[in-house]
C-alpha cells in the first residue's frame, strides 16, 4: 500500500507541473532561509562551548555608583580572583587576563608587525579554559616572565612550523621565548588572542581592590550553584573593599557601599552567556546580541511558516480540479482513511523533493550568506547534532503539518455532490484567507521592520555626535616610534594636506583605550561628592584635531604652563558637579596621600564617545602620554597622496615597522556593523518572505481565474469593461493584503518601538512607514496577479462560453 501512495504522489506531481513548480519551488527557499539561519543562530549559542567546563566557568562582574553615574564592568580589581581561591572552597579554579594592551610591535625578519591580539594571563589558563597545547608543555607555559604562548598560526607565520618551542620572539623590542604552542582559538569565543604574555611580565601596581582592570574568571566545583555562590560576594566587598574604601572615601560603614545612593558589588556571569547577553565596559571584544539572534530565528520560522501556507493554499484551491478523482475513488470503495494518507504522502514527497534543492540552495548560497553575516560557516556544520536532526526530521514535519489541512479537507468531499458537480470550493473557505492574510501581515511586518532599522542606520549616519569623524587618519603601532611621537607629530604637520594631529590612544568611539577614574569635589573624599567617570590623558590638540567644540572656557595651550594641572570637563560632567560656572573650580583625584588638585579650565560640548545605544557619561580630559596611536585631520580631496606623504615621514623615523593606517569613520562605522548586518539580512529575507508569498498568490489567482472564466464571459457579454473585470478579480486579495497591512501596523509597531529602545539616541517612527508598507503590498500583490486577471479578462467570451 505504501509504494501505491508512493507511485500516485509522483504521479501527480509531474502530471501536474505548474502546480508543483509552484509548491517545490516556494518550499525550497522557505527551507534554504531557515536552513541558512539555522546554522547562524546555531553558531551564535555554540559560544565557548567548546570549553570542558563551560558549564562551572564564570567571568567576575562589577558594578560601581558613585556621585549618581553607574559603571557595569566586566572587569574586576587585581587581587580578586587569588582571594576568591584562598577563602572560598567552592571556588576550584581561577584565572585573570589583562586584556588592555593596544598593540605589540613583533619583529619577522627585518620587519615589525603591529599585533593587535594580545593578553597577559596568569599560568593557570589552561587549568581553566580548554586550549590544547600542540607543542610545549602548558604546566610551565606561563610560569616566569619572558616566556609567551603564541597560536599555531602565528608560529607559522613568524618560524615557518609550529615546532618553534624555545625559539626567541621579539616584541616591542623585548625578547621572550615561545614556551607552548596552541591550537588556534576557535571563531566560537568571546575572546581570540594570538600571543599570551605571563601575568609576571606585566608592570602593574598590584593589590589595589578599588581598581578594576582585569577579566577575571572563575571554575566553580561540581554541583555549586553560581547564584547562591553570588550572596557570599557581599562578604568580599565587605572584608576587602571597605577597608581601603574607609581609608579613601571617608566611610563609616560597609553597609554604605551596598546599593541605593552608592554601591560597590561583585556578581558571577556564566561563561556561554558572555557572547550574546553581555555589553558591558572592558569587554574583551565585541560581543554579539541575543536580541538579533531570536530576530533571524523568528524570520526563519515565519518564512517557513509562509512557504508551508503556500502549500495549504495551493493544495486547497486545486480542489475542485481533483474532486471527481476523489469523488470516483469513494465510489470504487477507498474509504477516507486512505484518501487522507494518500494526499499526506503526496504533501511528503513534495517537502523531501524540496529539502533536496533546499540543500542544494544552502550549500550555493553559503559563501554569500557568510559574506553577510561575517560568519565562516561551511557545509560541515550542518553535521551538528541537533541540526541535522532537524535537516532529516523537516520534511516529515512540513509534511505533516502542510498536508493535513489540504488532506482532510479534500478527503472529506461527499461522492453524490461530487459526481453531480461542485462548485465555489475556493471562494468560500475563510480558513484561506486568514491564511493568505497571514502571509502578507508577516511580510509587511519584514517590510516595516526594514524601513525602521534604515532609517535609524541613516539617523546614526547623520546625527551631529560632537566631533567630525571625516578624513582622520590614525596610525597603529606608534610605539614604535619610541620617544620620537611629537617629533613625527611635528613633520607631519608640516605637510601641506594635514590639518592637526594628536598623539593619544583614546579615541570616541566603542573598542578604543578607556580608563575609569573618580574625582570629587571637596579636599577631603567622601561618597556624596564623588564621581566615576571616563578619564582620558591627551595632549594639547586633541580638540583641534577631532573638531570638537567648547561649550565654555578654553582648550589645553602650550603657552600655559600650568595647564598640566589642569583639566577639560564634559557638560555631563559639568552638570554632575552642579557648578552653575564649572571654570576656575577645582576637583580632586588620586590615592591617599597622593591627592591630585585639577583646575577646570574648559568645559567641551557633550560628544558621543561611545556608540548612540548608550547616554553620554561624564568624562576629563587631562594632559598626558598615551602613545599608543597617532591621528592627524587631513584637509584634502588627495587623500591617497596625503597617506603617502604621513608614510614616507613614518618610514624615515622608524624604517622598519609596518605603516598600518585606518580611518576614524570606519571604526565609527564598525560600531554598528550589528545594525547594518541586521539591515541587509533584513532587506534579503523581507523580499525573500514577499516573494514566497507572491508565489502562493500567483497560484490562487491562477485557480480563481480558472474557475471564475464562465462567470467572466456572461460579464463580457453583457457589457463589463476589461478593466472593471480587471478589479473584480483583484479586489477580494487586495481586501485580504489590506487587512494584513492593518494587522501588522501594531505587531511591528511594538517590536521596532521595543528595539530602537536600546538606543539612548534614536529615530522618529513616523506614521508613513506604515503607509510605504501598505502601498508596497498592495503594489506587489497587484502586480502578482494582474498576470492573469488581465489575462482572463481579455479572453474572447464566445470561445469561453462554448469551451464550458
């Protein structure tokens, strides 16, 4: 009986080409989308998992509040980690990274190459994370300074063979020997370093608890549950923290660093939630957003959902071309169980015949999609588990669920009226249309959706964020020049094409060196006239060179001597210290006994040094080194001739370090880089889901037309004008496409409402998005049918009239 099925759902299938072009080809790129954003969001959750213990380790948090600003940290002071280990048993493991090195300047041959994946850890790494060690011995990897770890990819680049244990490597002009050598980190971590220092190499003032500058992770033993571990946390801010708190602050009490006006806290993070579910200061690296994951998913479920639809859909409006089979079949005696299982093989063979180009679809269209997602996505990691469980239960799946409407309602046909004809079994069914109406409230919700996520793009394109981020150029590896920053600085300047320039590693924009820093008000420190804020050392034109604006007093002048006690506030600053004339007042900063008097000389407008998600904090600009990279304003439409000129003045002052340049505005651009992503996936599966669903609507408008050409010709006959058929047969799904639209407009509403939420700077949603999203469906839906309402409605009514 089964291969009887079999054989007649094949045998209608190519009988019946158009109607299953129709069906396989909507199916295999509903499948193609979801396959493909499978495997993204497959990717995204597998994060760190790949470590043993992922499921004990735990990144330390801290949260500050001083003076009102709230700093959420995913660093942790130094001593920290050591401390957890000694006084608490639960703790099996730790392990500390220092992950703030900008760059290190590593020499191949007669060469420097400025890297930038560099961290300093402590020699339990490897008791902690899962890095196999493919030469070397990883117990005394990271035991005394002078030693580094390196991936086997960099020792092949730089010793041609990951046997390079003992050979010597030069960094920064220092000499360190290659001590183990490990797997490349996979894509599939938060956190990717090529070269891995020792904690003993870094110079470092340690066994500070109020200074956090270290990604501290922890290895809770078997059965430990981090949120209750969490309550014991308390005990560590007030059995380290107050005491030094007490001696700077001038508190009386722990219970004044525990929530409400002012706090201090420590909380363990999981370690596989990091990648998605953590934007936090001193990030490692640029984490991804959960929010977007489930985004893809939904549009991966809905585009499925749509193309499934089209199979019902179709399946049911060709309904009346297959009641007299159905009809005759219940005469011979095949009762309706048959009839059910018959059609349901037929809708099976459709999905697996579509899985199969599907497949073929995923494995063309990998290469682009990786493209689009920055993702190295291949074909092997559909062999995942779960994954492809879900490849091979699928088409059963869509089978089943597709079918069984289509497959009860055709079943359930009565013989007699079959046989004595039967009429109207499209138009009639309302189940249809909410259906289609389904379809095309998803599509306009993608359209919507769209539309939104651009024009917050081009809002962020547009807004005034306080500097001007064209044409500057910044240097990497200024380290390099060794003492020699101002001299090249000043060379430079001389070129005709160049504007300004600043030495500094501290830039306004998310990824770029940062430092936290209290200041307060009074002499003497206390809680309520203390501020956490953003303190960057720069040097006198810093201002000049990124165009930013004094709101009042002046910028940093080499002609004042005293400016290196001075210092240039922001308004979100200005206004957190409540001075109504902030120029000429004094703050405080530094350690017992080592207090720091600074004079507010200037107060610079409100600039965004981090991405619009976020409100702009308080910040000091205060004079200093940070030479870890050089920037300059180039005044010029030559810009390719003007870096030629900066290069040619970088090679005389230090020949053999690679000159790396980027722009300012691309790394203001990469900031982004998520919404743009979610931008361009959004415009591909938005047309994607329309085009699914145009193709269902192509079909029905085929089968109505069909069944509707008798009814078409008598309305010829008797005077109707081409183009008053013409509205006839578009009116009943254009009604449906609008009701789609009216349904969308709240769903869509809430959700992008929701999602321009994460932004402390956002666009307007204005009430034409809805209007655009409208006219768009009901264009496309037009267009789509108007094929063949044109079509029927120029049919000659005497040939129609006798063909019935």
């Amino acid at each position: 009986m089964f291969r009887n099925y079999l054989k007649i759902a094949w045998r209608n299938l190519r009988n019946h080409k158009f109607h299953s072009f129709l069906n396989i080809f909507g199916l295999s790129l509903g499948i193609a989308c979801f396959l493909l954003i499978m495997l993204y969001v497959n990717d995204e959750f597998s994060y760190d998992r790949f470590n043993d213990k992922a499921d004990r380790i735990y990144r330390v948090n801290t949260d500050v509040k001083f003076g009102g600003i709230e700093q959420l940290m995913a660093i942790a002071p130094d001593p920290l980690g050591p401390t957890l280990k000694n006084d608490y048993p639960q703790i099996e493991e730790y392990v500390r990274f220092y992950a703030k090195d900008e760059s290190r300047l590593v020499r191949k041959g007669s060469e420097l190459i400025d890297e930038h994946r560099i961290v300093h850890a402590d020699s339990t790494l490897f008791n902690v994370f899962t890095l196999p060690v493919v030469a070397g011995n990883s117990l005394t990897a990271l035991n005394a300074a002078g030693n580094v770890v390196i991936t086997a990819s960099m020792a092949k680049k730089y010793f041609g063979s990951i046997n390079c244990v003992g050979e010597v490597l030069e960094a920064n002009r220092k000499h360190y020997r290659v001590t183990a050598v490990i797997r490349d980190i996979p894509d599939n971590a938060h956190f990717n370093f090529d070269f891995i220092f020792p904690m003993s190499d870094l110079d470092y003032e340690w066994g500070n608890f109020l200074s956090a500058n270290f990604q501290t992770y922890v290895v809770l033993k078997k059965g430990v549950d981090y949120r209750q571990f969490n309550k014991n946390l308390r005990q560590v801010v007030d059995k380290y923290i107050f005491p030094q708190a007490k001696e700077i602050m001038q508190i009386s009490s722990a219970d004044q660093l525990n929530g409400g006006e002012n706090k201090f806290a420590f909380t363990l993070f999981p370690l596989t939630d990091i990648h998605l579910r953590s934007d936090r200061q001193g990030e490692i690296g640029a984490n991804g957003n959960v929010q977007f994951v489930y985004i893809f998913l939904a549009i991966a479920v809905f585009i499925l959902m749509i193309a499934c639809i089209n199979f019902m859909n179709l399946s049911t409006a060709r309904s009346a071309a297959r009641v007299k089979e159905v009809g005759i079949r219940k005469v011979l005696g095949t009762d309706r169980q048959s009839l059910i299982y018959q059609f349901l093989m037929e809708s099976t063979v459709t999905s697996v015949i579509s899985l199969l180009f599907a497949l073929v679809l995923v494995i063309s269209l990998l290469p682009v999609f990786n493209q689009l997602a920055s993702k190295k996505l291949s074909v092997f990691n559909m062999l995942d588990v779960k994954l492809l469980l879900t490849i091979l239960v699928l088409p059963f799946l869509i089978g089943l669920g597709a079918g069984c409407y289509p497959a009860f309602f055709m079943s359930r046909f009565q013989p007699i009226k079959v046989l004595k004809g039967m009429t109207g079994t499209l138009r009639k069914s309302n189940f249809r249309n909410m259906l289609v109406i389904f379809q095309f409230a998803t599509s306009a919700i993608l359209i919507i959706c769209t539309i939104v996520v651009f024009r917050q793009l081009n809002f962020i394109q547009s807004k005034d964020v306080g500097f001007d981020k064209q044409q500057v150029l910044i240097i990497n590896g200024a380290a390099a020049l060794k003492g020699k920053e101002e001299l090249f600085k000043q060379e430079v300047l001389g070129i005709n094409s160049v504007k300004a320039g600043t030495v500094t590693g501290y830039l306004p924009v998310s990824g770029a060196l940062r430092k936290g820093w209290t200041y307060w008000k009074n002499a003497t420190m206390d809680l309520d006239n203390s501020i956490s804020v953003e303190s960057w050392e720069v040097d006198v034109d810093y201002i000049k060179t990124m165009d930013m604006k004094m709101a009042k007093g002046r910028d940093f002048s080499k002609s004042f001597m005293s400016d290196s006690g001075a210092v240039i506030i922001n308004e979100s600053m200005a206004r957190s210290l409540g001075y109504a004339d902030p120029v000429g007042q004094k703050i405080y900063t530094g350690t017992a006994p080592d207090v720091t008097v600074l004079t507010i000389i200037g107060v610079v407008k409100n600039f965004n040094y981090e991405s619009l998600r976020k409100n702009i904090g308080p910040l000091c600009l205060t004079l200093g080194r940070s030479n870890e990279l050089v920037s300059f304003r180039l005044n010029t439409a030559q810009v390719g001739q003007a870096v030629r000129q900066i290069e040619s003045k970088w090679r005389e002052n230090i020949g053999d370090a690679r000159f790396n340049y980027r722009f300012l505005d691309e790394d203001f651009n990469r900031m982004y880089f998520a919404e743009r992503r979610i931008g361009k996936i959004a415009v591909i599966f938005a047309g994607l889901a329309v085009l699914i669903a145009c193709l269902g609507l192509f079909g029905l408008a085929t089968y109505m037309a069909e069944q509707r050409t008798k009814e078409i010709s008598v309305r010829k006959v008797l005077g109707a004008s081409v183009g008053r058929i013409i509205f006839l047969l578009s009116i009943d799904f254009l009604k449906l496409v609008m009701v789609a639209v009216i349904l969308a407009a709240p769903v869509s509403y809430y959700f992008m409402n929701k999602w321009l939420g994460n932004f402390a700077f956002r666009s307007s949603f204005p009430w034409w998005v809805f209007l655009v999203a409208a006219v768009m469906c009901l264009v496309i839906a037009f267009v789509t049918i108007s094929y063949q309402t044109i079509r029927v409605a120029r049919l000659n009514p005497v040939k129609s009239l006798r063909a019935q």
